[in-house]
C-alpha cells in the first residue's frame, strides 16, 4: 500500500532539507537520483564557507564553491514555492495517484511558501552580489597592478 504524499510537508522538507535531497526522497523515493546528487553541490558550497571562515575571502577557490550552496538553496526553495502553490487537485492527480481521501493543504503551506520566497530571494541576491563582487575583485586586481607599473616618476 502507497502512502499519500502531504503537500505541506513536501514544502517544508524541501524548506528545511532541500539541500540534501530530503524533499525529493520524500516524493520519489530513495531511488531517485537529483535527490542524491543535491548534497553534493550543498557540501561543496559549505566547504567553501568553512575556508573562508578559516583562510579568508582572498582564498579563490571558496569564493567559487560559495555560489553553489546559494544555488542549490535559492532552488529548493523554488521548489518549496511551486510544491505550496500547486492546486491540491493537481498535487493529488501527481503525488497521490492511489486515490484515497485527499488531504486539503492549509495555512501552512502558504506559510512555508512565504518563508521559503523570503529566503530563496535573500539567497539569491546575495549569491548574485557575493559572486559578482568577487568576480570584479578578481578583475581589478590585475588592472590595478598593470597601471601602478606603468605609471612614470614624476621629475
């Protein structure tokens, strides 16, 4: 026998655990594949923050893993919206195909769906900031030296 699939707990587990796959494995089950690879790029981006903590925001290499953990979270939480906003007919049409009695989602699921757009839209801005700011660093540096060598003493 199949268990029915709660849409409100799939908006929250992909809320609260959707870095590591939890909200995938929940639908889909542990043969699904995306939900094993999620905590990879998850790992990643928080290896990343672990070596900026420890060696700096000079260090390359965490400033490009920091962007994927803003990635992988900015789209679960996109996740977390469209489970929450789907129509309970067609989340029960997708998920819960056995029939049975149909669950109505309530008040909370829309309150994950705000949480969730709160911090996917958080998340996303500052990945975007973070990694263009790095970027443009990364940029000037040589430019800035170039001109410093280039510069003639004045006489």
């Amino acid at each position: 026998m199949t268990r029915l699939r709660s849409k409100t707990l799939a908006t929250w587990l992909a809320l609260l655990g959707g870095g590591f796959g939890l909200h995938r494995f929940y639908l889909h089950g542990k043969a699904d594949v995306l939900g094993w690879l999620l905590p990879v790029p998850t790992l990643l981006g928080l290896y990343g923050v672990l070596r900026a903590r420890q060696i700096g925001l000079d260090d390359q290499l965490s400033w490009a893993l920091i962007p994927l953990l803003g990635l992988v979270l900015a789209g679960t939480m996109l996740s977390a919206i469209v489970y929450g906003l789907t129509s309970d007919e067609k989340w029960h049409a997708r998920y819960n195909l056995q029939g049975g009695v149909e669950q109505r989602s309530g008040w909370l699921a829309i309150i994950g769906v705000l949480v969730a757009l709160s911090l996917g839209a958080t998340t996303l801005m500052a990945t975007i900031a973070f990694g263009a700011q790095r970027y443009f660093e990364f940029q000037a540096e040589p430019a800035v030296a170039t001109q410093t060598n280039n510069r003639s003493p004045i006489q």
